[in-house]
C-alpha cells in the first residue's frame, strides 16, 4: 500500500495555482497591449505569440520539463521586447524554474527574468526609478533565497522519512526474524518435552518386552499396552501441539495439580517409582504458567528417565503467595551443572539441551532455575515463577 504523500498534493495544488495565473496575466497582458496600441503594427504578432505562448505553456505544465520550460522563456522574452507588459508573466516562470530545476540553473534562470523585467518596467516608466532598480532585483533575491531554504528543508524533511520508512522496515524485518527464531526454540522446546521423551519411553518400553518376552509373556504384553498408552497420549499431545492449545494433560484434567499426579503415575516404570506432592494452599496460577511447569516436569522427567540411572524421583509442586515453585529430584547418578551443555548435535534428548529449554521457558515468565546436584549425589532442580500481584 503506497503511503501518502502531502507534499505531492501541496505541489499539485500550487502547480495549479500558477497555471492559473500565468493564463490569466497573459490574458490581461494582451488586454492591456489592446488598449493601449490598439493600432500597433506589432499587435497581430503579439497576439499570435501570446496565444503560442499560452498554448505551450498549457500543453506541457504539468509534465514541468526542462526543455518546455527553455521554449515558454524564450517566447517570454520575445514579448517581452515586443510589449514589455508582458513582463509579470514572470513570476510563474520563476517558480516554476525554481521548482523543476538544480538550484544553480535556476538561480541563472531567475537572474535572467530579473533582469528582463527591470528592463521592461524601466521602459514602461520612462526613467531610472529607484524603486524599479532596488526593490524589484531585492524582492526577488528574498523571494528566491526563501524559496530555495523551504526546497532543502523539504529535501531534508523526505530524507528523514526516507531513513525513518527504511529503518521502520529494517525493524519490522528484525522482529519477524527474532520472531521466527523464538518460534523455533518454542517448537524444539514442545518437540523436545513431549513427542521426543514419548517416543524415548516407547523405545525404553519394546526393549524391555523383547528382553522378557520368552522368560514372561504376560510382563512383557504389560511393557507393550504401556507403550500403547504412551502411544495414544503422545498421538494427543501431537494433535493439541498442531493446533496450539494446552498441553493434553491440563485439557484432559482441568488443573496443574492433578495433571503432574497423572503425569507422575503415567511415566512410573519398573525401574522408575516417581511421586507428586502439592503443598501449599491453592492460588491462581495463569494458564500460560500452568502449561509452562507441566512442560518443564516432562523435561526434567525425561532427563531422569534417560540419563540420571534413578530408581526414584519426586515432584513437588509449591504454591506460595508471590509465586510458584516447582521441585523434581531424583536418587540417580548426577553430574556437574557447570558443565552441562547442549550436545554436539544439538539433539533433543541430551541433557544439556533440556537444561537450556527449561531456562528458556523459565526466562519468559521472570522465572529462576536452581540446580544442586554432584555426581554420584542425585539431582535436585528447583524452577520458581513469580505470580504478579495486581
């Protein structure tokens, strides 16, 4: 969409103007050589360019080419010495130079018409009037050097909304990149919480039906409807993620709460007993942030699941009255949080990464991570939301 252009229009107006004008002083030119030398011997050919001129003048004002302009002047002047009343049509001839030319040729421009019209009118007066001599010259050089200040002002003025457009564009071309990047790291963080630790257990699930499949059928069927279940809730949370709602375990249970005490019993294996405990009187905790804390547990759940080697975790959720903290620990085999850095690859799974994820949601709401962990000693990781106050 093109944007307006006021000064467009304000030249537009004014060209009018002056085409008003110079039509309008060549008529009463003509008027005037008609009653004053209605016997002139020169009156056919002044009439005969006064109508050229006018023609011309009509024909090509609104292109405002140069070459036009050379052609009106030249047949100005030849009224000019023809009938030196012809001198005022001058003053739209000198804006228009003014306005379609570089400032040194019109400058040249306006010393010649000057000069034409002091000529004129100093014939027409019969003497060397000092008002002719001094006011006229001095009228137009103040009328020129105002003229031409308003010109740079207005070149100035469209270079500054030149560069304020540009840079407006740069910005909006800044945001739409820093927005994809977010989108991104949103989309690899979602990825990373629920399809890949879904998928992580699934995997986990099959290899330990297939290692007691032929020792204990019915253990190893009891792995597969697992995996199935898994399976199910990942092919939700898939869905719920194209479409961008909740996370399916807050759709399906209504509350925070309730959905990390599901959580907790879906992802307890053999292997892995994990316990939820909520503590603290209930507050109001914002969508966003409950969507937040879930995410987060999956993570940090899956970091356990995957490479801590714990046979026990606890989540514990703590409602206080300024904010919300979330706390997982396990009994695994921890690691030194100094040196946790995403992978190589930068693939999903590793425990660096889910790291990085957790502090980037974290990030958004104000929020703080504390780990405490050693290797050898277990993990805890701690994620406190504040809750804003109105």
């Amino acid at each position: 969409m093109a944007r307006p252009n006021p000064n467009g229009d304000a030249d537009r107006w004014i060209g009018l103007v002056m085409y008003a004008a110079f039509l309008l002083l060549v008529g009463a030119s003509v008027a005037r050589f008609l009653i004053r030398h209605p016997d002139s011997d020169r009156l056919p050919v002044v009439l005969a360019l006064s109508v050229l001129l006018a023609g011309v003048y009509a024909v090509g004002a609104r292109r405002g080419r140069r070459t036009w302009l050379a052609v009106v002047v030249a047949l100005w002047i030849v009224l000019v010495v023809l009938a030196p009343s012809f001198a005022w049509c001058a003053v739209p001839l000198l804006y228009t130079g003014l306005r379609i030319l570089p400032v040194r040729t019109a400058l040249i421009l306006v010393t010649v018409l000057t000069a034409f019209v002091m000529g004129a009118q100093l014939k027409l007066a019969g003497w060397a009037d000092p008002s002719i001599l001094v006011a006229l010259p001095t009228v137009t050089a103040v009328a020129t050097a105002v003229f031409v200040y308003m010109r740079r002002q207005a070149e100035r003025q469209r270079a500054l909304i030149d560069d304020l457009m540009r840079t407006r564009r740069e910005l909006a071309a800044t945001e739409r990149r820093a927005g994809t990047l977010a989108e991104r790291q949103r989309l690899a963080m979602e990825i990373h919480d629920t399809l890949a630790q879904g998928l992580s257990s699934q995997r986990m699930l099959l290899q330990a039906a297939d290692r007691v499949w032929d020792a204990d059928a019915e253990r190893a069927r009891g792995h597969v409807r697992t995996a199935e279940a898994i399976a199910e809730q990942n092919l939700t949370e898939a869905r719920q993620f194209v479409h961008d709602l909740a996370p399916a375990d807050l759709a399906a249970h209504g509350s925070l709460v309730t959905a990390l005490d599901a959580l907790a019993a879906r992802e307890s294996t053999e292997a892995l007993t994990i316990r939820f405990h909520g503590e603290g009187e209930a507050v109001t905790v914002p969508a966003p942030v409950e969507a937040t804390l879930l995410r987060i547990t999956q993570g940090a759940l899956a970091n356990v699941r995957e490479h801590a080697h714990a046979t026990q975790a606890t989540v514990t959720l703590t409602m206080l009255e300024d904010r919300v903290v979330l706390d997982i620990a396990d009994d695994g085999t921890g690691f030194d949080p100094e040196t946790a850095r995403p992978g190589a690859s930068g693939e999903p799974g590793q425990r660096g990464y889910g790291l990085a994820a957790i502090r980037a949601r974290l990030h958004q709401f104000g929020g703080t991570l504390t780990i405490e962990s050693a290797p050898g000693e277990g993990t805890v990781l701690s994620a406190s939301i504040p809750l804003r106050q109105s």
